[in-house]
C-alpha cells in the first residue's frame, strides 16, 4: 500500500511517514494484506486509542490519539459582519460553526444569505492554507454573464418569435441536459488529466458545454439601461438589448465538489468530525492541489459554457455583441487580506474588489444590476450574488401555481418560455432593498430588466 493509497483512505498528511512504515512491517511478517489491511488501517483511523498496542501501527495511532501536528481551533470563533437584516437563524448558525474552523481568519455574510450546505449561501470565508470544497459549492463557478447587443430594443416585441427561436435553440436545460454534435471551444484544449475526475469526466463535460443545466439557471433577454457614462463598458447612455444568462460547471463540477468533499471527510481527526460538509483539504496537500487545479479548470470550463451560450443564441437571433460583463461567484480565489494570503471562498457572492465589474440578478419578474465594486475590507472585497432565496422550494411548489403567476408575468410584459413553480418570484427576497442594504459594497453602474426568459421547466433542483 503507497502514499497515496493511503491518502485515499483518509490518512491524514501528519501521519503518513508512521502509517508506511506500519504497512513495511504488517507486510513484512505477513499478518496483514489487501482488503485485510486496508480495514485494519481503517480501524486504526476510526478509534486509535484502541490500537495504541498494536505490533506494527503503534506509532500511527499514537500520533493520531494525540492530535500531533493537529490545528487547533481558536479560543474564540473569528467574528463576521452580516449585510442586510432578512436572513434566517439556520444561516447565521452555519456562518457561526464555519468561524469556528482551525483555520478560519476572516468571514462575512452578504444580504442575500440563505441555507446552504456547510458554508450557508451568501457566506464568504477566507482560510489559511486549506480549502473546503463544499464551502466552494457543488456547482462550481456558477457565473453570470450579460452581453449588450447591437438589436433595436424595440425589436423585442416586433421580433419576438427570432428571440424566442433563439433562447429554444441556442442552449439546452435540465439535469443530464448535453448536445448530440459537441460544441468547440478552446477550453477542451487544455489538460483535463489534472485529476482522475477531471480525466474521467471529460467527454462528459464536452457533451454539456453550452448547456444551462436546472434549478435557478436561466437564459434571458430584456432591457438595459445605462443612465451614467461607463468608460469600462464603453457604451453610450441609452438602453439596449441584452443576454443575460446564468449557470455553471454543470455535472462535471458536481463530480468534482463531490470526490474531493468526501475525501476532505475521510481524513477529519475524530475531534473535527462535527464539521461535517466543513471538511477541509490542506492547500500544500496532495489532494488539496488537485482539489484547487480542478477547480480552477471548472472556471475556465463555466465561463467557456457561457461563451458558447451568447454565441448560439446571438447567431441564432442574426445580432452582434458589442460588450459585456461576468463573473464567478461559487468558487476560491488566493487573495490578501490583513497581509495575509488567504482562501477566500465566496458561496454564492460577487467578488467587489476596487473597481471590479460584476452581475447581480433578482428574479424572472426583477431588475438586475451591473454594479462596480467598492473594495470593502470587512467583505472580504464581497457583495451579494442575487436577490436571495426566501422560501424553500418545497413550500413554494406546494404554495405557488407557475401557469396563473406565467400569466400575471405576461400581462406585466415578462414572457416565461419555460421554468418551475420554484422560482417564482415570490420566493426570492426584494432585490431592490438587498441593494439598498450594500451601498458600502458596490455602485450600481447600469440596470437589466427582463422581458423574455427561459429557465428549465421538469422541476429539477439545483444548488444555488
């Protein structure tokens, strides 16, 4: 059994030396091998203190009963500044255990936070040296992307069939959701033998490049308005027709977030064990550099998804792009913080750097904004990545008919091609009072309001 055998077990980084040589003399004496061995490292894991006598695992077991080497968590938990005044008790008690991480330094949580999984949606968190995958999230860099076309906007509802045309066939949504003849794009060029996952999945994610996938993902066409001039997007004041879209690493991120989480699970010392979904990978560890490479080329593969989507749909629809605005808002970027270099996870938020040009959407029936990051210290350079949930989508397709409200949308002048009860836009907070409660974070540089939209319509769930 090898170092990395042993790994994939869940032997933590701090007692592979003992546990090797535990292997040499368990081998060597012929008491243990295979399957036999592998369960009695496994056992060894699970309860060392029992195994403080053992003939070739002593050491291990001690060392692992210790907690040598082990971080240990603060005193006291780091503290967060919340945004916003509307976010569940649930959120704020996951915000609260994930300051308690040995190496949590800095957190925040934007006003549109909701319930997640470990890390609650909207929570920004920056660790030192080690990485969540689940504080990244299962759809890894889901992003949102607008581009400004050169159509009259007056063409949206004299031309409404080309656009309608070019939403149905310019991209493809649900769970599994993947083209028949794949899409090109350079992103399929570039090594996908990082990681087994990454390997094995490849045909996969080549498949679904271009799709949009389920849950709160969208394609739409609507209005946007520039009332002040914007050097960085280069447009004049006026309005305009644009594509919005939203969406992410598809199947292959899920693949990703799910490998690496439970191998950061495998190898918590009984004493972090609670942490559950928290579980971390060391970023100078084996796995944490594939988790981190993986990720990385999960970014480069969402934004290559959405590039193919403006495409298809604008040939689709014969117009030209003439400039645009993207950005991740699931993922973990090395950033400096209080001269420290740190992991900044950010769940489900904007990244607001100085300057930084970023996507905040509302709901099908709601503006989004282009906003301007203002580089907010105590955010962790952060802002909300939406509206934010405030029902759960079991309530909400219990409570909510999608035919009557489509055809409330349609007498205001929003037309729904397809989506679920679920994303209705009841369920989400006012957008307008979450933007209010982050003036500190952004400046709002321009507003999107949608007319045409498609979503996936089989009640398929997604991450948000």
């Amino acid at each position: 059994m090898n170092r990395r055998q042993l790994e994939k077990l869940g032997v933590p980084e701090y007692v592979i030396r003992e546990a090797i040589i535990g292997v040499g003399t368990a081998a060597a004496s012929g008491d243990l091998r295979g399957a036999a061995l592998k369960a009695h490292v496994q056992n060894i894991l699970n309860d060392p203190a029992a195994h403080l006598g053992d003939p070739h695992f002593a050491a291990m077991a001690q060392v692992l009963a210790e907690g040598v080497d082990l971080p240990d968590a603060p005193s006291e938990p780091i503290r967060y500044q919340t945004w916003g005044d509307q976010i569940d008790d649930g959120a704020h008690a996951q915000m609260r255990e994930s300051c308690t991480l040995p190496s949590a330094r800095m957190a925040a949580l934007m006003p549109d936070a909701h319930v997640g999984y470990g890390l609650p949606i909207g929570g920004v968190l920056g660790l030192e040296n080690a990485i969540v995958p689940y504080a990244v999230g299962v759809d890894i860099a889901c992003r949102m992307k607008i581009s400004i076309l050169d159509m009259p906007v007056e063409s949206m509802e004299s031309k409404f069939d080309d656009y309608r045309r070019a939403l149905e066939k310019g991209t493809q949504f649900g769970v599994g959701a993947k083209y028949d003849h794949k899409q090109n794009h350079d992103v399929m060029d570039q090594d996908w033998t990082i990681t087994r996952i990454t390997r094995e999945n490849k045909d996969k994610a080549h498949k679904q490049l271009g799709t949009s996938g389920s849950g709160n993902h969208f394609v739409e066409f609507g209005l946007f308005t520039l009332t002040e001039p914007a050097a960085d997007l280069d447009l004049p004041v006026g309005q305009y027709v644009a594509l919005l879209s939203h969406s992410g690493s598809r199947g292959t991120g899920a693949s990703v977030c799910s490998t690496y989480s439970s191998i950061a699970q495998s190898r918590l010392p009984q004493k972090y064990k609670h942490f559950g979904r928290l579980a971390w990978l060391d970023m100078d560890s084996e796995a944490g550099q594939e988790y981190f490479a993986a990720m990385n080329l999960m970014g480069d593969y969402a934004a290559a998804n959405h590039d193919i989507i403006h495409k298809n749909v604008t040939k689709f629809l014969g117009a030209k792009i003439l400039t645009g605005v993207e950005n991740h808002h699931n993922f973990a970027w090395k950033e400096m913080h209080d001269g420290k270099e740190l992991i900044v996870h950010r769940k489900g938020a904007t990244p607001a750097g100085p300057g930084v040009l970023g996507v905040i959407p509302g709901s099908m029936a709601d503006p989004a904004f282009v906003v301007r990051g203002k580089g907010k210290a105590e955010s962790l350079n952060s802002a909300s990545h939406g509206a934010g949930r405030k029902m759960s989508r079991t309530k909400a397709l219990e409570q909510f008919n999608f035919k009557s409200i489509a055809k409330d949308l349609k007498a205001k002048g929003i037309t729904i091609l397809s989506a679920g009860a679920d994303e209705v836009p009841y369920v989400y907070k006012d957008i307008h009072s979450v933007m209010s409660q982050q003036q500190d974070l952004v400046d709002i540089v321009a507003r999107f309001d949608p007319k045409i939209v498609k979503m996936c319509g089989d009640g398929s769930k997604a991450e948000d």
